[in-house]
C-alpha cells in the first residue's frame, strides 16, 4: 500500500472543529487505500503560551526544562486528533517523538534529528493503523526529551517519510501552498504550482515561514516529494521538487526577516588579519555572521559592518571586544532596527538587471538601502525595519504585477 505523512499546524488542530475536520483528510486518505502517518503541531498558539509560561516562573530557566514543557502542546494534540479519528471507528495509535524512535542530539530548544527508529511505527504501519505522531520532539542520550526549535514539527514530517521511504510528504497549513509572497500580508500574492528545493531552502531561511528551512534542507537531501497544502480548502497546493519546468518567472518569491541586528565595528586597524580574526571569534562562539561590508581602509582604520541573528547582538558584541581589547563599547555599535528583505529565484541567474528592478522599486518607495549581499538565486537587502513589509510590497508588484 502507498504511504503518506500528512503534517497539521497549529492552526489545523486549533480546536475541535478543526481536529474533526482534519480526521476527515486523513480518513479519506486512508479509505483510498493509504498508510497514514501523521504529524501534529501544537494547538493554536499553546507554544507561545507555554514559553510564556515559562518565562513567567522564571526568565532564566534552563533549556531542559524548556524542552519538557513545550513538547507537552504536540502530546495534547496526538492524543486529541488520535480520539477523533477513534470516534470515526478508525484504527489508529497515537506516538510521542521518542515512541516514534526520533534520537535526537542534546542541544536543548535546536535539537537535530541524528536517527529514527522507526520499528516501532513501522509495526503499527503494518497493522494497517494510522499512526499519529507528536511533532517537534524527539530524546537525547540521557533520555532527556529535546525539541527541534519553532516550526520543527515539518522536519518530523520530513524525517519520518525518509526513513519509512514515503511516498509522499504533505504539509497541510492554513492557506493554499507556497506563494509568491506572505498571502496575509500582500492580496496580490500567487499560489505557486511548484516550487524547486533550493529556492524553497532560500525562501524559508530568509524568513518564509511557511516551511521550517531543515525541512527543506532534508527532503532535498532524501529526494522526499514535499506538497504544501490547506487544510481548510481542498485544492491542490504546491510541489516542492528538485526541478521544474522553467517558466517564465524570473523570480520565485519575496520575503523579509526582522529577527536581525546589524553590528558596527568603528575604528579597526587597517591591517592584513583583521577581518580573519574578528570572524574567528565570532565562528568559535557559535554565532553565525550573515551579511558582512568592509570600508575601504583611511587613515590606518577600517570599519566592518555584519548582521547576526538578533539573538545573538549582545554575544557578538561581547566576543568583538573579545577579539579586539583595545576597543571599547563605543566602537561596536548595535541596531536592531532592520530587517532583511530578500528576492530568491532560479532565473536571476541569467538575466542581469533583476537587481537594478529590485533596487528601482525600493527607489520609488523613498527606501535606503543599508547593506546588500547576493548569491546565484537570492538577492538580499538590509533596510529599516519600518520599511520592511512596504519594501516586500513594492519588491513583489515590481516583479508580479497585477495582470489586468
Ligand atoms: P503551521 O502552523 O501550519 O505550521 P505556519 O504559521 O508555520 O503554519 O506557516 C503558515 C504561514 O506562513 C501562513 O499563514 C503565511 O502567513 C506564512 N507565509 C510566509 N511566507 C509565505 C509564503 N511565501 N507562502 C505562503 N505562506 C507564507
Ligand atoms: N509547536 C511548535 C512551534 O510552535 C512546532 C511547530 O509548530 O512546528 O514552533
Ligand atoms: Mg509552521
């Protein structure tokens, strides 16, 4: 028989109307002659609820223990989705991650998957039952469980249809599949039929949150066949596949990411090694550097500017003047009033002038520029942050303008 992992968000399960809705996906599915996994997310917004419940107890709480209260929203909803499907007389067991055999490493909050063992789900497979599986989770080597940080219920949905060799992987959410841009925020936004892996890995790290970024990562990497999907409206969603036919959008999507802090480096020595060590630092504290711009050299000083993820503003500054103990604060200057907006496609890569119509739209718009950073498929710009989701919009009616 076909197998097929369907993931539910959040906004899926949110209450009973929707879990019973959803029930009705997967029996569907399962009465055309399909094996069913299913992958859960927490209910609604009960994550955000957990964490801040945790912050309210204790703002310096330990991340093991923020792992053990926030995998408790995917086993309510397991259970919830598991009892719905019971009341349709449907076969069906519900799994925490580590009962789904998901081992993961011990970084507590950003846990990696290092294997499944998947015996387990693949007994109840045989049996023929559904088997839902709470999503985010998994168990380090002391037996701890570990969570793979926000949104990492699609990287269990991924990971469980490589290693059971689905053959397909659904994510089913709360609007049609991938678009253009944020359909929620932009109304000329467009489905897009498919999608190639590489630009879906761009869009989601440059802050597309439709699909967590690892998922993306993984499914490329195990050649899984990823369809995001509602789960409101019955129609077909997007493909995210390692080619497709060429059309002829030269871009695929546009999307912003306000999580940046831009950090500026005043007064370096304009000497050989500097960039080399200042970059070092960084990399041994485990913060990764995104955007970096170097001033050309006067006076014997230079100034590098980058931007990091701005959870980590206040380390990367406390490892510059690690680096570098003769500067002091006012030589590194922090703002976290940016944010990145970025272009990905396939076609920019043969078609010069797709960062001058970026730029010429910012331009109409009154947008400084502050930093900009390009690879063959994304173009990347740093703007203010007030600017952000009116750079997204002139950006995608530049590029897909409404067709009259
Ligand atoms: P889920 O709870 O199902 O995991 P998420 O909230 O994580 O859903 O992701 C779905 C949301 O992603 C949509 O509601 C939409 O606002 C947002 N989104 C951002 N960029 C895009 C895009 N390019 N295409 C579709 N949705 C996008
Ligand atoms: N519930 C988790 C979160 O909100 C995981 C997920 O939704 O994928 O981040
Ligand atoms: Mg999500």
């Amino acid at each position: 028989m076909p197998l097929i992992v369907q993931k539910f968000g959040g906004s899926s399960v949110a209450n009973a109307e929707c879990i019973h809705r959803v029930a009705g996906i997967i029996a569907e599915t399962y009465s055309e002659g399909n094996d069913i996994i299913v992958v859960v997310s927490a209910q609604g917004a009960t994550t955000d609820e957990l964490i801040a419940k945790a912050k309210e107890i204790n703002p310096a709480h330990s991340k093991r223990e923020y792992d053990m209260l926030v995998s408790a929203g995917e086993q309510i909803s397991a259970a919830l989705l598991a009892m719905a499907l019971e009341k349709i007389g449907l076969p069906v067991i519900s799994l925490l991650g580590w009962q789904a055999g998901f081992v993961t490493n011990s970084s507590y909050t950003a846990a990696r998957i290092k294997k499944i063992n998947k015996d387990r789900v693949a007994a109840e497979i045989d049996k023929h039952r559904i088997v839902i599986v709470a999503g985010f989770q998994g168990i380090n080597k002391y037996d701890d469980i570990t969570t793979l940080g926000r949104g990492g219920s699609d990287t269990s949905a991924v990971a469980l249809a490589a290693a059971l060799h689905a053959d397909k992987c659904q994510i089913f959410t709360d609007v049609e599949g991938v678009y253009t841009t944020d359909p929620r925020k932009v109304t000329g936004a467009k489905k897009l039929e498919e999608i190639t892996y590489d630009e879906m890995l761009e869009l989601a790290t440059l802050g597309a949150k439709i699909l967590n970024n690892r998922s993306v990562e993984m499914a490329k990497k195990y050649n899984v066949k990823l369809e995001v999907l509602s789960s409101v409206k019955r129609a077909s969603g997007t493909i995210v596949k390692e080619a497709i036919k060429m059309e002829k959008m030269l871009i695929r999507g546009v999307t912003n990411d306000t999580d940046i802090a831009r950090i500026s480096v005043l007064k370096l020595p304009d000497n050989p090694g500097i960039a080399f060590k200042l970059f070092s630092k960084l990399a041994a504290n485990k913060i990764n550097v995104d955007i970096i711009l170097q001033s050309v050299g006067r006076d014997g000083t230079k100034d590098i500017t980058f931007t990091v993820h701005n959870s980590h503003g206040e380390k990367a500054i406390a490892s510059v003047l690690e680096a570098f103990p003769n500067l002091t604060k006012e030589n590194v200057v922090i703002d976290t009033d940016v944010a990145k907006v970025s272009i990905v496609g396939a076609g920019m890569e043969t078609h010069p002038g797709t960062a001058s119509q970026m730029f010429e739209a910012l331009f109409s718009q009154n947008i400084n520029i502050q930093m900009i950073s390009t690879s063959e498929i994304k173009i990347s710009v740093l703007v203010e942050k007030k600017d952000a989701d009116k750079a997204v919009s002139a950006i995608h009616d530049s590029f897909f303008p409404e067709e009259k």
